[in-house]
C-alpha cells in the first residue's frame, strides 16, 4: 500500500506561478511513476504529467512549457511547478503513484484556483 498527500493548491492571479507537492509513504519500492492528474467537475480526470523512476516524463500538450515535474531521488517526494498559469487551469489536482501492474493510488487531492 502507498500513502500520498498532495499539497500547495491555492489562488493565484493569471501569469503567476505555483508549486505543488505530493509526498509517498509505504511501498514505494511498488512504485514506477508518479505524477499529477486534474479534473474539473463535469469532466474526467486528465493526466497533466508522469515521470518514471527513469526520469521519462510525459506532459499534456496543455501545460507543455509552463509545468515542470521534479522528483525527489528517494521517490518519496515528487513536485510540479506551475508557470504562466491560466484560468482553465483552475481544477483539483490530484498526485498519482502507479505500479508496475498499472494499480493507480491517488492523493487527495489540492484546489488551485487561477483568478484576478
């Protein structure tokens, strides 16, 4: 079992930046990804990015050149930093870890609201 707690959401003006962070507990080791997924309500969850223990990333065309994923190297920690936000990027974000087998364990959840 994985634990992850997801943190940073908040209000931020049109052009400003975020950082989000999600930290994992327990088996880890059962981890190959971890990320980021959004969903707006009415909508189903998106990914916004994976990265992979081999540093791999994927990122929604959406948030290409504004988002950056880092991770910490014990893999319990990983970060998304938010540039140039725009107000359709206002959601709930949610951290994922995935294993091997595709099980998915999410966090919370945090709000970020993008707005003057």
């Amino acid at each position: 079992q994985v634990h992850l707690v997801d943190s940073g959401g908040g209000l931020v003006q049109p052009g400003g930046s975020l950082r989000l962070s999600c930290t994992a507990s327990g088996s880890i080791d059962s981890i190959y990804a971890m990320g980021w997924y959004r969903q707006a309500p009415g909508k189903e969850r998106e990914l916004v990015v994976l990265i992979t223990r081999g540093g791999s990333t994927n990122y929604a065309d959406s948030v290409k050149g504004r988002f950056t994923i880092s991770r910490d190297y014990t893999w319990n920690a990983v970060y998304l930093q938010m540039n140039n936000l725009k107000p359709e990027d206002s959601t709930i974000y949610y951290c994922n870890a995935r294993r091997c087998d595709d099980y998915k364990y999410w966090g919370q959840g945090t709000q970020m609201t993008v707005a003057s």
